[in-house]
C-alpha cells in the first residue's frame, strides 16, 4: 500500500491508530508455544499431541466457570441416567475438577478391504480408581454402537442428528484404564469427541483420526 | 525462507551455531518463529477469544508441517499460512455448528439448570475482554470483530500488518481491486465500530461502570 493509497482511504480516529501499535505487540502465550512446540513434535513422531497444561491463572477463571457448568451438566446427565444419587452439600467448588484438552491428531493405516483399529489415548487414567461415564460423539457412519458392544458392554446409543451420534458408556477409570479402541472401515478424516466424568473431575477430549491405507 | 531445499542449516543453541542435518521439524520452526506474532494475530482476528486462538495456531501449524512438501514457493511462505489457517478455521465452525446439537447439548442443558448455582449467580465477564494484554488492543479486536470476516482480514492486513495490496490479494485469493476497495469499506466501518467503542468506554466511565 503506497502512501498515496492511504491518502485516500476513509481516516481512522488518532485512538485507533494507537490500538493499532498496541495489537502488533500482541504475541501468543509462552504456554501455547510450548503446546506448539509439543505438538510438532508428536506430528513429527507420528503420535498425537501432549495434552495441553491447566490454563494459567489470568484465563482461569471464565474457563474455569464455563468448565464447572459443562462439568456439573456431565455429572448431573450421566447421574439421571444411571440412576446414581449425587450429594450436592458442601463445598461446591471443590466438587469436580474440569479439564478441556487440546485437539490430538492421529494417523492410521487401514487395510483395503476390512477394517482398522484405532487407539484413542484418551485420558481416562486420571480419574480415581473405579469407572467413569463416558459420552463420546462419534460420525455416524461408523456405527459405533453397532461395533463395539463387544468390549463396551454397557454402550448404549443416546441419539442421532445428521452425521454424529453420541453415545454413553462406562469404562474403568485409574490404573485399570485401557486405551479406546475405535474400529475404522474406510479411509478418510474422523472426528471423535470425548466427555468422561468421575465423582472428582470431568475431562473433554477432542481425537481426529486421519485414515488411510 | 531463504534456505528453502537445503539438506542442511544452523541453529543458535545459546552457544555457538550448531549444524542440523535432516531434521525437518527443526527447520520449520525455525521458519515459523519469525511468523508466530503475525500468525497469532491473524487468528485472534478470525477468533473470538485467545484460547481458541492458541488452539487454532496450533492444529494450523501441526496441519501446515504434515503438508509441508505442498508449499511450493510460489507466494510467501506467510501467505501460504493464512491460507490453512482459514481453512481449518472455517472446518473448526462447520464441525462446531454439526456437532452442538449433540455432546454439548446433553452436558450443557443439563448445565444450564444448575450453572448459577456454581458461579454464585454472577455471569463471567466475556473472555474477548481478556482475549489482549492491553485494553487498546482489546478495543481494537473488538471493532475488528464487528467487520464482516472479508473486510476483517483485509484491514488486519493492511492496516496493522502493513502489507503491500498484491500481498494480501495473494494471501485472501482475491483480485487487487477487491482488497483495495474491501479496504476502503473495512477502513470506514472500522473507524465507525472503534468511534462507538470509544463512546461506550466514556458512556461507562460517566455512569461509574467498567468494561
């Protein structure tokens, strides 16, 4: 853009053009350079990205309310139907703990004909010992419900709108956790999201699972 | 981008220069460093709040160094990615709007009975208000964000990146004559949303409020 050019476009007010210099001092946060950083490395490596650490304070607290309402949601929903009873006495904040994790990307070879598994490295592990419920969104074309019952004995299909379909189960939690097994029929991009809730905190997974043969 | 095909290059390891052979993610942070404040701003630009900013430069960046054999040189290297960050912003939205009505429904319907009951009734202030380190840039973030996305981009662009229009006809892949009189339209509307955000900001400080 010469100057010439500027003379001739619309003014800004003097204030904004000293926000202007303000936002080109804006730079991403220590934290996500690092997650970048992490996260480069795992492309490198072929495995999915680290999870993303708690946020730092500054942020902490609008994520930290909006994260206890979907966590309290979770806990509640799973609670009805599961017919469990929930003690809402005492010290709220303490409740549940609520953890959002970054987006992890995975790659998978599928066979041409037939099917692939895939394990999501979810992190169900850090639940206390016990089980967790489970509600995972999953592209309905895989028929998920259909497919894993087997070593999901509790799945059950919640509901269905255009092409994602969310289910819930209960899997074990803690040192009995085990990686979730995803079987993939053709190649192409998935997305699966993941919310499992324990009675001490409530973590949101994203996976997006590139398959090919 | 000037070592674009070489096998080889130097790094500063705090000590002395040190010769990285074949290692291809080292290469292409390196390449990024340079970008990172401009690539950060272009998604805050397209975002709404800093968080899902970071979130979006990163899953940009792991998608820019999967394909990286794609950039072919033609246009600049900046150009190229603005270009997978939109893209993975505009399929972040379209899987976003697919999917509210499901996972988010279930835990958010149920949230919303009991979500004043664990936030003392008070609502969160909106995080764009904390999307900027200075309450300057949050101002202007917030009269970017009232511009249509076309005449966002092309203001950011121009105006705080300060590049030249065949750049960012490059970058946006549209005409010359569409940035400059995307420009023209931008420069005006942002002008009239920072004036009001002016007047709000002094309407707030008479009736003794904050933002």
């Amino acid at each position: 853009m010469s100057k010439d050019d500027e003379t001739k476009l619309p003014p800004l007010p003097e204030e904004a053009r000293f926000a202007i210099q303000a936002f080109r001092t804006e730079r991403p946060s220590t934290q996500a350079r690092f997650r970048i950083q992490a996260a480069l490395e795992a492309a490198e490596a072929g495995q999915s990205a680290p999870p993303r650490p708690a946020p730092p304070p500054k942020y902490a607290g609008w994520r930290a309310s909006a994260g206890l309402r979907v966590a309290m949601g979770a806990v509640l929903t799973g609670a009805l139907m599961l017919g469990v009873t929930v003690n809402l006495d005492g010290d709220d904040s303490q409740l549940i703990s609520h953890e959002s994790l970054p987006a992890r990307h995975l790659s998978v070879q599928i066979p041409e004909e037939g099917f692939g598994w895939v394990e999501l490295p979810w992190n169900i592990g850090d639940h206390p010992e016990g089980t967790a419920v489970v509600h995972m969104e999953t592209p309905a074309e895989m028929n998920f419900h259909e497919h894993h019952a087997e070593h999901l004995p509790a799945l059950q299909l919640v509901s269905c709108e255009a092409d994602r379909c969310l289910h819930q189960f209960e899997a074990p939690s803690g040192s009995a956790a085990q990686p979730l097994r995803v079987r993939i029929h053709k190649a192409g991009r998935y997305e699966f999201r993941v919310s499992h809730a324990s009675d001490e905190r409530q973590i949101n997974e994203r996976f997006v699972v590139d398959a090919g043969h | 981008m000037g070592q674009q095909g070489a096998r080889w290059w130097e790094v500063e390891d705090g000590r002395g220069r040190l010769s990285v052979s074949g290692n291809e993610r080292a290469r292409f942070e390196a390449e990024v460093e340079a970008l990172m404040p401009r690539l950060h701003r272009f998604c805050l630009t397209l975002c709404k709040d800093r968080e899902e900013a970071e979130d979006l430069l990163q899953d940009s960046l792991v998608r820019a160094y999967l394909h990286r054999d794609s950039y072919q040189g033609h246009g600049s290297f900046f150009g190229w990615l603005c270009g997978i960050i939109r893209n993975q912003f505009i399929e972040g939205r379209r899987s976003a709007a697919r999917r509210r009505s499901l996972l988010d429904s279930v835990l958010e319907g149920a949230s919303s009975v009991l979500g004043t009951l664990f936030t003392g009734g008070v609502e969160q202030p909106d995080p764009e208000a904390r999307a900027c380190q200075s309450e300057q840039s949050a101002m202007l973030l917030r009269a970017l964000h009232a511009l249509p996305e076309k005449y966002r981009l092309v203001v950011l662009l121009c105006d705080v990146e300060e590049l030249g229009y065949e750049e960012v006809a490059s970058i946006l892949g549209v005409p010359v004559g569409t940035v400059k009189s995307r420009h023209f339209r931008g420069r005006a509307q942002l002008g009239t949303a920072f004036q009001a955000e002016l007047d709000q900001q002094a309407c707030a400080v008479r009736t003794g409020g904050g933002s």
